[in-house]
C-alpha cells in the first residue's frame, strides 16, 4: 500500500463536485512537514522518527484487515443470526413470563364447568366422571378401530404426548367395553405382581405409569403375560405412556397404538355444548367466534391447541360467556397456556438423581432448551447442540457417569412431538450462498423464550449446566450457532445480569478472540433491551471501553457498534473514537469495524457526518480511524451491516456495495459518502485500497444492470480535479485489460462515457 502524500490541487475544486474546496486533511498529514522531517532531524531523532512513522504505517495497514481472519469465522452473516434469534424471543421481552399463580383467575378459570383434576388414587372411576366424558368426548376416525384392538387384545399401550387426550381415550375405550367399570391403577403399580384374585371380573384397568424413576419397569413379556390374564378374568387393560425412555419399548410392541389428536374445534364444541347446554346454537356461534379473536391467539401463543388444551379453552370462554370473568381475565388464562406447557415439560426432571437411568428424560429437556436457542434454524444445529447439552445436564446431575449418544433409536417424530416442533426448509449461509437446509421451529411463537426464562428462573442447578453450554457454543466457527447463543444469553442476562455477567459475558468478553468479544458484545446488546439492565449494561461498557484491558475495550467497541447501549448513535460514535484513537490508535480496527455497523442502522446520516468531520481533524490518531472506516465501508456489502428492523429501505439493495446502497435508499447521503470516499482515494496512505475497493464496485456492476445505474450516477461524485479524473480512468482501462478477469465491455462503455462527460467540464 503506498504511502506517498498526495499533493494538493491549485485550482478550485469543480463546481459540480459536492466536497469543500479545502485539501482534506488526512490528506495533509501525509505531506511531510519542513520543521520536522527526517533530513533536518539529528542522526539518532531521525531514526526515531522513522521508526515511529513505519510503525503508524504498519499500524494502519494492520487496522484494515478482518478481525476474523485468524479465527476462520465468516461473520457476513451474523446480523441476519442475530435478527432471527432476537425475533424469537420478541413476545418474552414484552411481557412478563414469571408464571401466574392460579389464585388470582382460579375460581372463574373453570367456573361452573370441569375444574382441573389433581393426580388421581387407585380405585374406580366415579359414575359421574365417566357420564361428563361420554358427553364431552370428540370421537376420531381412528376410535372403531382402537376399540377393536382392545377387545381382541385385551391391552393396548396408547402413547402420545401429555395434554393429547391419552387418558380420556382411555376411559372412555374401556368404558364402552366394560359399561362403565373401570378403574385406576397406582402410577407405581407393578403389572408383574398382579394375579386372577386381584383382577375383577369384566372391569377396565387404567395405568399411567410413573416417569419419575419410581414406577417398576413393565417389558413386553410382563403384557403377554397380563394379556393371558385379563383374557382369563374378561378384563381390559390400557397402558398411558410417553413412547420416550423405558416406555419407548412398550409403545413399538405390538400392543402399541398412537393416539389420534381430536381436531381443536370438535373439543371446543362438545365442551361447549355440555358446559353452556341451556344456550341456544346461535349463541355458541358466538361464543366459538370469541375462541377465533387475534388477541386470544396471540395471547395462547401456540398454533394448535392439543385437546386437553381445547377443553380448557372452552371452560374459559364458558366462564366469560356466564361473566364469571371479564375479557381481560380471559386473555390472562389464555396467557397460561404456555408456561404450564412448559412447567410440565420439565417437571420430570425433579428428584431424578440417576443420570444413566433417566438419560432419555434429560435429552428431551435438552432438546427443547437447545429449540429454544435455535429456534427455525437448521434441525441438525438443534441436534447437534441438544447432545452437547444433554451430555452437561448428565454430567451435573451424576458427575462419575459417562454419557454416550444413541446411534440408532433417534425416533424423530416423538422427538419434535415432544417439544410441539414442526419440521420445515429454509437456507444457512455457507460463504455467500445461501444453502438450502431442513429447520425445526416450535409451534408457538411464544415457547422459545418461555422455555428459557423457565429454565433460568425455576431450576438453578440448570443454570451452570446451560451457561458451560452457551460458552461451548459461543466457540463454535459457524456463526448460526455463536451468534444464535450469545442473543440466548442475553436473554438470560436481562433476567439476572450479575450472575451471568460474571459467569459468562465477562469470561467471553476478556478472551482474545474476537469472535468471543463479539458473543460478549450481542449478549449485553440484547440485555440492554430490558430497561431494568440497560443502565448497569451502560456503567459496564463504559467503564471496559475507557479503563479496561484490551480485550474488555475491544468487547466495549462492539457493543457500541449496535448504537443501544450508549443512548443515541452519536453518543455511540463518540464512545467509539474515544476507544479508536486511545493508545496511540491501537484499537483503530474494532472501532473502525463498529462505526461501519452503525451505518446499516437507522442513523447514516449521524455517522457520515461525524465521520467527515473526523477527517477534518489534524489529529493522526482521529483520521486514521476515520480512513480504516471508510475503507472498511467501501469493501462491506449492505447486507453485511443492514438492520432490517430500523433500516427497511436497504432491503432492496442487500447484496450491493453498502455505500452505493445507502445511495440508493436515501439520496440525500450522496454528498457525506463521496465526502468521505474522495478523501479515502486522495489520501496516500489510503489511495491504493481505497481505488481497489471502487475497482470492486465496477466489478459488481457488470453484473447488475441496477447497480451499473447508480454507480454511473456516484462516480462524477468523486471527480474534482484532473487528478482524480485520471486515477479513474485509469482504474477503469487496467480492469479492461485485465487478463484473467476482464471488465464486462458494457460496463467498460458506460463507464468511460461518464468520465469523457466529466472531462468536459473540467
């Protein structure tokens, strides 16, 4: 890179051209100055001043290059992560998902209909329990030939997954056959110990077993067996189960039946015919339409409702119907929904100390967590990081167990059952492509931050296990899993800062990766977005950008370059210049890479603007940093930097040159960016990367038609005298003579058209 000084121009500057008539001062302080240059200096100070100014050289040269480089980390794409990450958990941030105590809504939650059931004893099943569940029972395509099966059997293993109506299929099969005698099972039953003197005659029997480690395991030989005795007494057995761990066995036996979901809307209605029987069709029309409204789906934040779900659905618009609760309160049982999901889902893990017997509970809880963070990404991400999750989850609970993977029992569709996730496509960039990739997603907006904030606020031992996990991740190379983790952790952080804070962004934050720096970075952006944290996330980067060691000041710089924590993007910008230029510019390169991720946000114009005046200034340090970054601006693509929220109009334009972009989605900063790019090519130390990155531009815009426009309307921007008229000229002939890559000849023609126009006026 050539670091000769540009001479400066006698003659006016060209009316047309946007810039001030003054020489720029990077430009000027590449001029060597008469009382202080080497030939006048002493021997022993001349060598000294060469060695200080080889050394800025150097420096300046080194600022420009990636930060990643070293790390093998592409990180085009982290913005697009992070934008998906944090849309996830939009709903969590918006509210509060510190779990409602049933008090408040308890009595009009279910009044006057079926009230929620505890966990039920040994015994028969009440008469009047049975009658309510014939009345509200939604039969499926499927009953006639359950049914079939359990008489001809005499067991049936029915498996799904909690809240799909399991038990009510069951009690209501075994009531069709037996005319009502059934009875329940202790959840800790043993099926092996049971004889003909303690099975009753023509009776139904209803087992759930127990998932807590405590029911004693049942095999397929002990059903035979029970088979041949409920044969014996006339009797009919339903096994409940999960189809996950011990049970999975039992599900895939020839016993073994799927049970059917009932749609949503034949539970509701059944239930709302016995709970609101004296009302008239017409009014339950309404009161189904009510169950339809924007507010109530949003506030159940899941896609479908499951059907022990539906029925409770319908004894809440029940209630609202008899204004047992006003609309309010409805939305606030409807915001119940998730957080009991998600309570249940994780219940299981209580009091379970053996690791190596309840791995399969722990994978499932893995998964779902591991859901949570990677929520729509690539399946085979959420896979991978549920294994390494599930391996620390095994580790804490039993430290002397040695976990291993299942090969080949990866049932997938009772693993996405189990977490109510649907499978679907979508893209992961590899380089600059976007590669097509199967993704798994929740079937609720609200679930991924549920999952989390559960986690995090309800189970502490989880919270070591989860951070180690995080921390894991946050060194992976692909920015889908790095990126994706450190917005999860900002999400916890916002919860409890302090905890997290010491325990894993500062630990990120202090390493010499810039990789870890920027995982530091986003989780305290992303905290900041609660306002409780944002002033301490404030105190805290401040203090790292201004007294902290080098690794905590380069953390520091990148959060400034998301433009939340500071308070405005001006004041952003200031943070930024003072990190830049302290230490004899030695953070110039993390700060010159912020200041470029300040301009996909919603201020450019802010930051050109402060960016010109900074190469006004006669301060070294201050217009290094300001050519590093219109360097740096010159080589990044829109997309690099854009924020799709704050800054919708460079959508368009998300694969061109980010300054051309800007251009084109708002005209106005025409004049600030050939400012700032004028000087960059005027500057000697600047001059050779700063025409190799419009060389870039020419580049591009032979192969898109729409870019060519708007870089033909750019170009006469940066002409003000012969001088710059001829370095692009020549820019452009070298690039058509090109051998290996020749400038596409229509381009090449509009090009030298533009500047044979702009010879003219000169």
């Amino acid at each position: 890179m050539s670091d000769e000084p540009i001479e400066p121009a006698d003659e006016e500057r060209h009316p047309a051209a946007p810039h001030d008539a003054a020489e720029p001062a990077a430009a000027k302080a590449d001029q060597p100055s008469n009382s202080n240059s080497a030939e006048s200096a002493p021997p022993d100070q001349q060598s000294t001043a060469e060695r200080e100014e080889a050394e800025r050289v150097e420096q300046f040269r080194s600022a420009q290059e990636s930060l990643f480089a070293e790390e093998d980390a592409d990180v085009r794409s982290a913005r697009r992560e992070r934008r998906a990450a944090a849309g996830n958990f939009r709903s969590v941030r918006s509210e509060s998902y510190t779990e409602i105590g049933h008090a408040v809504i308890e009595e009009a939650y279910f009044g006057g209909g079926a009230a929620r059931r505890p966990a039920t004893a040994q015994g028969p099943v009440p008469a009047d329990e049975l009658r309510e569940l014939c009345e509200v029972f939604a039969r499926t395509p499927r009953h006639d030939v359950l049914l079939s099966e359990l008489r001809r059997r005499r067991i049936l293993v029915l498996h799904g997954q909690q809240g799909t109506g399991r038990q009510s299929t069951a009690l209501f099969l075994l009531s069709e056959l037996t005319g009502g005698k059934v009875h329940r099972l202790e959840p800790t039953a043993d099926l092996a110990q049971l004889t003909a003197k303690s099975v009753a005659q023509n009776v139904g029997y209803l087992l759930e077993p127990a998932t807590n480690g405590t029911a004693p395991e049942t095999t397929v030989m002990h059903l035979d067996r029970l088979a041949a005795l409920a044969a014996e007494c006339g009797a009919h057995f339903v096994l409940v189960v999960e189809a996950v761990g011990a049970t999975e066995a039992l599900a895939r036996s020839r016993y073994g039946f799927a049970n059917p979901d009932a749609p949503t809307a034949d539970v509701i209605d059944r239930h709302l015919r016995h709970l609101l029987a004296a009302e008239s069709e017409q009014a339950r029309n309404l009161i189904r339409a009510e169950a339809r409204d924007p507010r109530a789906l949003d506030a159940l934040g899941l896609e479908e409702l499951r059907p022990g779900e539906a029925a409770q659905l319908a004894e809440l618009l029940a209630s609202r119907h008899r204004a047992q609760i006003t609309g309010d309160q409805l939305l606030a049982g409807c915001r119940t929904f998730v957080p009991d999901l998600v309570r249940s889902w994780f219940a299981d893990l209580e009091g379970r100390p053996d690791a190596r017997r309840n791995l399969a509970a722990l994978r499932a809880a893995a998964f779902r967590i591991a859901l949570a963070v990677y929520n729509s990404a690539s399946y085979d991400v959420v896979a991978e990081a549920a294994e390494l999750l599930a391996w620390e989850l095994a580790l804490t609970a039993d430290p002397e167990a040695a976990p291993g993977r299942p090969l080949a029992d990866d049932d997938l569709a009772t693993r996405l059952a189990g977490a109510r996730a649907r499978m679907g496509t979508g893209t992961e960039q590899l380089a600059q492509c976007a590669v097509p990739v199967r993704t798994a997603a929740f079937q609720g907006e609200r679930l991924s931050g549920a999952v989390l904030v559960h986690v995090w606020e309800r189970h502490h031992n989880l919270r070591g296990p989860i951070l180690r996990w995080l921390r894991l991740l946050g060194q992976e190379r692909r920015t889908v899993i790095w990126m994706r983790a450190a917005v999860a952790a900002g999400l916890l952080a916002s919860r409890d800062l302090p905890y997290a804070c010491h325990e894993l962004i500062a630990p990120m934050g202090s390493a010499q990766s810039a990789r870890s720096q920027l995982f530091a970075a986003t989780a305290l952006d992303q905290a900041a977005k609660d306002e409780t944290a944002r002033p301490a996330v404030r105190s805290l980067v401040r203090e790292w950008g201004r007294n902290g060691p080098p690794a905590a000041r380069a953390t520091a710089a990148f959060v400034h370059g998301y433009g939340r924590v500071a308070g405005s993007v001006s004041d952003s910008m200031r943070e930024l210049r003072r990190i830049g230029t302290a230490h004899k510019g030695r953070y110039t390169a993390v700060a010159s890479y912020n200041v470029v991720q300040l301009l996909g946000a919603a201020e450019p114009a802010t930051v050109l603007g402060l960016l010109v005046g900074w190469l006004g200034e006669s301060r070294r340090e201050v217009v290094d940093l300001a050519l590093v970054s219109v360097l740096r601006m010159a080589v990044s693509r829109t997309g690099d930097v854009w924020d799709e929220e704050v800054a919708p109009g460079l959508a368009p334009h998300e694969k061109w040159p980010l300054a051309l972009g800007l251009v084109a989605a708002d005209p106005a900063l025409t004049e600030p960016l050939a400012d700032a790019v004028w000087a960059a090519l005027r500057t000697g130390r600047s001059t050779a990367a700063a025409t190799k990155a419009v060389g870039g531009w020419m580049r591009r815009a032979g192969r898109d038609e729409a870019l060519a426009d708007a870089l033909v309307g750019f170009l006469p921007q940066l002409i003000n005298d012969q001088d710059d008229l001829d370095r692009l000229a020549h820019l452009v002939d070298e690039l058509y003579q090109d051998p290996d890559d020749p400038l596409a000849a229509p381009v090449t023609d509009r090009l030298d058209d533009t500047l044979r126009q702009e010879r003219e006026k000169i």
